[in-house]
C-alpha cells in the first residue's frame, strides 16, 4: 500500500498522518490511528475515492501513483494488449488482432474532414448534424480525433472528442443543432471539461486503446473537471453500462421510421478515479499504450 | 411465424395482413385474427391449453369495445405468454401513447413498440428484428450489482459515505445561497453508488434514520472544518420515514443547537403515505419550532403535495428537475413549471428549480419569477475538498460579470 510511503515522505507518524487527514477533510472526520495502521497493513483500503481525497491533500495525483506500480500496470496491459489467440470477435471485415497504432489529429490534419464524416456516419446522432457543404472547417478546431489505424492505414477504432467549457457541454449535450454552428457559436470560455461523441473499436482491447486515448488526456490536464460521453452507439453504451456507470440524461430522438437514443454519462475527476476500470485506462500513457501493443499478450 | 392481429375493424385486420403477406418473402407467415381483446384472450388461452401454435407476435389495437388493448396487456402480463413480443396499434396522441408504453414497460412484457395508425408493417417487422438482436445481448449488462438488500447493512457505513455539494443560486443575483448535500457510497474500485439506488434499500432495511445521521454529522463538519462555509445554508436530505423516529428529530435538533451558527435546512423527500400522520406533522413542527426550516423535495412528482403544503409551514419548494430541464421545449413542462412558480409566490415561499442544465432554461425561469435555480449549468456537485476552490472561482467570475454589464 503506498500510503505508507507518503506518510514517510512527508515525515509524518501515524498519528500526524491521521490529524492532519481530519483536519483537512470532512471524509476523515472521525479518522483514528488503528483505522490507518489497518490501511497501512493492507487489512483494509479505502474505496480509490478516498484514496483521491488522501493524495490529493499530498498534491499528487492517484494516477501518477497508480502508473508507478508494476503490478497495477500489468493489469493495465491486459486491457489493451493484442491477444496471442485470434478468436478474439472483431466487427471489422479485415481486422483480426493485428498491430496497429494510435494518433489524436486535429483539423490541421489532411486526413481530418474525412475521418470526422466516416465517424459521424458510424455514430448517427440525429443531433449532431454536420450540414455540407463545408465550405470552411471554422469552429472545429477544438474538435479531436483519436484514430486507430492498422496495416494499409486501415482505420480500425476512433474516438472523436473535445475540451470545452462545462457549460457548453450541457448546452452541446441539450440541444439539437448543427454540430459545426454549435462548436463555433459557443462562448470561449476556459475548457473545464472534456465531452466524447464516439468512441469505437473494432475490437474490445482496441475499444479501451481508444478510450485510454482520450481519456488519459484528460486526466493530465488538471484542469479538466469533467468527463462527459454524449453517445448514442449501442456498443458503446453498452461497454459503459458494463463499467457501471450510469447515464444521466436519455434524449430520444427519432431519426426517420428509428428511435435514437442519445445517453450522456458525466464524471467527475474523482468518479473516475473511483472507478477502476477508468482509473486503468486513464494510467496508459501513449508511451505505455504503444509498447503494450507491440508486445503482445503473453498471457 | 404466427401473428395475431386485434382489431375491431375489420378493415384493418385486413390491411395489415395484406401488408404483411406481401411482405411476407419466405412464405412462413400464419396469420390470426380476433375482432376484440376478449376473443384474443380466449384463443391465447385455447392455444397454451391445447398446445396449438405460439405466437411469435401479437398486434392489437388500444381501443376496442369488447376488451380493450389494456385487457391483452393485463392478460399477457398475469400469464405465461408475458414472452410473447408485442406492438402496439393506436390513433391516440402521443402523450398516451407515451403512457401505455411506460406501463407495458412496467410489466417487463417483451414490447416491442407502439405505432400510431396506419401502422406502417415494414417498420413494424424491422423493430421487431432488432428487438430480438437486443434481447439476446442484454443479459450481460446489470449483470453484476453492486448494491442489493444483501449488502446494504455492510455498505452504509462511514468509511463508504462519501458526499458532494451542489450549490443553490438566486437567479435575480447570481449569488450563492447554499448547498445542498448530496450522498455517495463509494465501494471499493468499482465507483459510486448514487441515492436512487441506495435510498429505497435503505429505507426497505429501515437504515434510513442512520443513513441520514451519517450525513448530517460529515456534512456539518465540513461546515465546522471550513468556517466560510457559514455564509451559506446547508441542505440535507431527509425522508418522511425519518420523521416517525422521535430519537431522531431529537438528534438532528440537538446536532442544531451544538452548531447553531450553521444554516441548517431539512429538504423532505416525497413519500406517499407517511406524511400526513399526526406524528410526522409534529415532528416537523418541533423542527420548525428550534428554527430549522424545512424544503420540500420534488415537488410535482407526486400526486399529494397540494395536501401537504396546506397542512405544514415549508419555507422552500424544489420543481423536480424532470419538468425543469428540458422546459425550453417542452410546453406541457413549462406550464406545470409555471404554474408552481405562481403557486410558490402567492404562498410566499422560496422556489427552487432543479436540474437547470442551459442558460434557455435560466433564462426562462428568470422571465416566470423563480427564486433559486440549481443544476449542472452552474455545477455538478462538487465535492468537499474542491468546494472552496470552486466558490471563491464563481464568485471571481460572479464580480467580472458585473463588472462588464
């Protein structure tokens, strides 16, 4: 357990450990010396959430502790890494457990027009519309692309994101507009959040490369306060539902003779981080994402 | 694959099943008719007790005059051809159509929709495949619960309690009123549990009383632990049930006494029955009396307040934010809004709108004379340890704000 490392670190006894944890959070308000000799021991550990809460008053970050430890890495691998055996399901015609490699681009990216078609395409949210022509791409650049791409720049997995101000991800998660109208008419305000509309593999280990993608960038930058999927792709959902996470808002909207429905999840910092799955994902950084692919599971 | 249309026209039985054996390529459709929900009842029933063919659907009309749509509902949901896919065939609006699908839902019948006459057969077949596909993938998810009457005894406990904060704004300032505590359980690596999950197993355990001490006594030390705090009122969720615990109003008053510079506020949940009995109605008014005011949760979402707000003294009333959120577009929520924000005004008591996600839907409230507004467009809730942080930024951007107008 490695709060008994930043107790030493920080040069203090069990018992100044446990008074200035009670006096400084409410969590800990009844917080005694056996409690934290019971943690210390690993007889008892507190819930990530309050793992947070204790290394956040330290000013370090759960990740950063997280991405230190072997054997939590390890479990990490396994999430991402290409299984030796091909029986792996994959919903690409000509993708099976090959390598392949990850990029974020953005609208300086040749490629980034066509992408953000296909994937609008493949996400089919009635309410993000992106109306041609495009004469100009203004009011996207804050939009985010993380691409999966495998032999012959086959595009295996995507994820589309942006940061924005929290704010505006509500008006984006209620309203029904023009995606590119809506992007360039919201007010820049500083971004405090990160909102994902599609995030797809063809693969379940490519599904959480993309989402580590993202969400590992959100969780470098301090700033960002918030994690929100706004989504209304079966697979998806499912795979969130899956991690227990529950949505907060179902927008139906029919689109011709169908009904979509559009969950949006929102997360805090530290409902990620109370969540190991998302904790996992966001400790893979793109160094430890591209080894990990290219070892391949060794079981 | 064996269809039975209910429909008391004729006409109509006809044209669906044109429809459907023209669409019918495979040639494997068997199609039955009845003219009412009585007679489909009694062929179901022929065709279980007989072992004759099982219907693979059943498509009925909602208003008939021998049995109606909601007879087949009741008999399909009573018996053991509750698996038998149905759809549903109305020229009702869509509001009631709205209705009898939350009900077939509420039957866990295996539904597959409702259509609004004509129907159109195509679209009708093509849900039905997809319904199917769902089925078979769905028994993955929920799979694993995290939280059941089982564990919630081990679960509700300190180490487990984890709250946040989400503050109260006046509309016509900007300002800050208060906070409003909002519970988390938070289980190892597996994230939070949220109180529509915890509160009814708490409750069914009769937990409640201690679910609502733990609270109360984090939420009060971090207003002790952090002294600005003070100039904002602190809300904490009860429910009737806990009323009817003497030892409890008892301690919630003493806890209040102890830390009387703190703006305690007692927001009541909503529950059907308990509320008007003699012996809640005098624990609210001992609350009331030691000068803890009490706000009344949700308002609009059952079918007794008007009761309630007649009976006892509230000094605040919350519009569920189901009708607040989207009220920007949805006018049969903006006229019960505005009809409780009237209602609030004549009676001189506080209104506060929950769930306001977009500056459209402030802008509204502000237009029909809300007090207070709550929700994700001025923050999620926060939890404790970025709670001043997050005040002295709002109230830096509240003076800017000013400053520009």
């Amino acid at each position: 357990m490695f709060l008994k490392h930043l107790r030493l670190n920080n040069d203090l006894s069990q018992e100044q450990l446990c008074m200035h944890l009670r006096q400084h959070s409410s969590l800990f308000y009844n917080l005694d010396t056996i409690t934290v000799s019971r943690w210390e021991r690993g007889v008892n550990i507190p819930s990530l959430a309050k793992q947070a809460e204790i290394v956040e008053l330290y000013d370090k970050e759960l990740t950063s502790i997280y991405s230190a430890d072997p054997l939590f890495l390890n479990e990490c691998r396994t999430l991402v890494s290409i299984p030796k055996s091909q029986s792996t399901r994959s919903n690409h015609p000509y993708y099976s457990n090959d390598e392949y490699v990850i990029k974020t681009i953005d609208i300086n990216d040749d490629s980034f027009y066509l992408v953000l078609k296909m994937i609008m395409r493949y996400e089919n949210n009635p309410s993000l519309i992106l109306k041609p022509p495009l004469d100009s791409f203004h009011g996207l650049q804050n939009l985010k692309i993380s691409i999966a791409t495998a032999f012959n720049g086959q595009i295996v997995g995507h994820g589309l994101f942006l940061e924005t101000s929290s704010q505006n991800i509500f008006e984006l998660v209620n309203i029904k507009s023009d995606l590119k109208a809506l992007i360039s008419e919201l007010p820049n305000k500083t971004p405090d959040g990160m909102l994902v509309l599609s995030s797809a593999g063809a693969t379940i280990e490519l599904e959480n490369s993309i989402m580590s993608s993202y969400i590992n960038q959100f969780s470098n930058n301090k700033g960002l306060r918030y994690l929100c999927f706004s989504v209304c792709d079966d697979i998806f959902i499912k795979k969130l539902q899956t991690a227990k996470l529950e949505a907060f808002k179902v927008r139906n909207i029919a689109l011709g003779d169908q009904k979509v429905s559009i969950h949006s999840f929102l997360l805090s910092r530290s409902e990620l981080m109370a969540n190991r799955f998302l904790l996992k994902l966001a400790v893979i950084s793109p160094n430890h994402l591209a080894n990990f692919i290219t070892e391949k599971d060794n079981g | 694959m064996n269809i039975l249309i209910v429909d008391d026209q004729a006409f109509i039985r006809a044209s669906i099943k044109n429809e459907l054996l023209a669409l019918d390529n495979e040639h494997n459709f068997k199609i039955f008719e009845a003219d009412g929900g009585n007679e489909a009842i009694k062929l179901m029933e022929k065709h279980a007790i007989h072992g004759l063919e099982v219907f693979d659907l059943v498509i009925a009309d909602l208003k008939m005059d021998n049995g109606d749509g909601l007879a087949v509902i009741n008999h399909l949901a009573t018996t053991k051809n509750k698996s038998i896919p149905l759809a549903i065939i109305s020229s009702s609006d869509i509001r009631t159509l709205e209705l009898i699908s939350n009900i077939i839902n509420g039957f866990n019948l295996n539904f597959v929709g409702v259509y609004q006459k004509p129907l159109k057969v195509g679209a009708l077949l093509k849900d039905l495949v997809q319904h199917r596909d769902k089925k078979e993938d769905l028994p993955k998810v929920g799979s694993q619960v995290l939280c059941n009457e089982y564990n919630i005894t081990e679960l509700l406990n300190e180490d487990n309690l984890f709250l946040c904060y989400q503050p109260k704004i006046e509309i016509i300032s900007g300002k800050i009123v208060g906070f409003e505590v909002l519970a988390r359980l938070c289980v190892k690596g597996d994230g939070f549990i949220y109180p529509d999950k915890f509160i009814p197993l708490a409750e069914r355990a009769g937990l409640n009383c201690q679910l609502a001490k733990l609270v109360l006594n984090q939420a009060l030390s971090q207003w002790q632990l952090f002294p600005i705090l003070k100039d904002y009122s602190l809300s904490v969720n009860i429910s009737a049930s806990d009323l009817l615990s003497i030892d409890f109003i008892d301690y919630v008053i003493e806890k209040h006494l102890n830390t009387s510079d703190i703006k305690l506020m007692l927001e009541l949940t909503e529950s059907q029955d308990t509320i008007n009995q003699d012996k809640t109605l005098q624990a609210l008014a001992k609350l009331i009396i030691n000068n803890i005011p009490i706000s009344l949760d949700d308002f609009g979402k059952s079918y007794s307040t008007f009761d309630r707000l007649d009976s006892i003294p509230f000094d605040e009333i919350k519009i569920d934010k189901d009708f607040v959120s989207d009220l920007d577009s949805n006018n049969q929520h903006l006229v019960i809004v505005e009809s409780i924000i009237a209602l609030a005004n004549k009676l001189n008591v506080n209104v506060v709108a929950e769930g306001v996600e977009t500056a459209a839907v402030l802008k509204q409230l502000k237009n029909l004379g809300c007090d207070t507004a709550q929700g994700y467009y001025f923050s999620p809730p926060i939890e404790g340890r970025h709670l001043l942080n997050w005040i002295n930024e709002y109230n830096l951007r509240d003076e800017e704000n000013y400053a520009a107008c």
